[in-house]
C-alpha cells in the first residue's frame, strides 16, 4: 500500500475507530440475529443505507460479495463508484472473521491489518433478501439488499427493526443507487456530483 492511499485509509479508519468506541458500553447490548445460515449470506448485495460517516462520503452504488475463504475467514469483495457514476469502480478485498459461539453473526472486518472492527448482523430476513449489520455503540448501521431498488414498505420495516433496537432512524440515509436520486429527499449525495 502506497502512502497516501494507506493514510487515507487509516485516517479513515481513525473515525470509525471514534464512532466505535464513543459510547459503546453506555448502551444495551444488541441483540444478534439468529442462527445464521453462511449460505444464505454469500452472494451479493447492494448497500441501501447507512448513517452518514467520513468512510463512506460519496459512494456510489457500493456492492459487496460474500464468499467462503481460504482459511476459514469470509471473502469480501467490495466494489464502489466515488463522487459520480462516471468515477472508475474501484475493487477492495477484505477478511472477515466469524466470531465462535456467536451463531455467525458476530464479525470482525479486517480492513487494515492487524485490526478487526467489530459488524454485527442483526437481522437476515428469512427470506434472504435483506440483512441489518450494525455496532454497539448504534452509531453506525446499514441495509444491505440483494436488489438495489426495494419497496418503500420494506425499507419502512427495515427502519423499525433499527428503531426497536435503539437506533436513531432519523440518522440514515439512503445510498445513492441511480444518478436520478443525486439530491433527492432521504438520499445522501455530499460528496456525488451529477
């Protein structure tokens, strides 16, 4: 990794590192989805919403692909477009770890060696079209859809899960899917020209 590249990652990093720990004991512990199927997790999924941080300004449509890995991990693909759906895609491969006992829904997200940032599932819809991830501090959390369009009464669903579990739904915001939806209302577009 190349010296800008690697501080900008770890600068990056460093923020979600303070929204991470900035409360986390104060709260309730978050309840984890159950016994969670790895099957119906590998594939792909569009990431729908999220609570605005510095990480993730201006990302357009991003994408990630669950895979088994080598060693026992989960291969995540991440692909993402930055400030306009003319910005070349760009391609980041990261290692998640699966916390034993936790029904598979305790992760820990390598991005950057040695730290394991702490994701947790909170819900996987029985049908396997949507998965809540968040953290204990609530202070950060995303939909993620196997579709990157979904019906308004599913997203409001989604969002009450969120409110049950303490979070403060007001703070998400939708990821920008279509240049169409640059601007519009519950969309965050800081950072995306059209």
């Amino acid at each position: 990794m190349h010296g800008p590249v690697k501080l900008a990652r770890l600068g990056a990093l460093s923020s979600i590192l303070i929204a991470l720990a900035a409360g986390a004991s104060a709260e309730t512990p978050l309840p984890l989805a159950p016994h969670v199927d790895l099957a119906r997790v590998y594939g792909g999924w569009h990431i729908l919403a999220t609570m605005p941080n510095s990480f993730e300004r201006g990302m357009v449509a991003p994408y990630d692909v669950y895979a088994p890995g080598a060693k026992g991990e989960v291969r995540e693909d991440f692909y993402v477009q930055r400030g306009s759906f003319s910005a070349p895609r760009k391609h980041f491969t990261v290692h998640d770890f699966i916390a034993p006992g936790t029904g598979n829904a305790h992760w820990r997200v390598q991005v950057i060696w040695p730290l394991k940032l702490p994701f947790l599932m909170l819900y996987l819809d029985p049908d396997g079209r949507y998965i809540l991830w968040g953290e204990e501090s609530r202070k950060l959390g995303w939909i993620y859809a196997r579709d990157a369009d979904i019906p308004d009464a599913d997203y409001r669903d989604l969002m009450q899960r969120f409110a049950a579990l303490g979070y403060d739904t007001t703070k998400f915001r939708k990821i920008v899917q279509h240049p169409s939806q640059i601007g519009a209302p519950g969309y965050w577009s800081d950072g995306i020209k059209p």
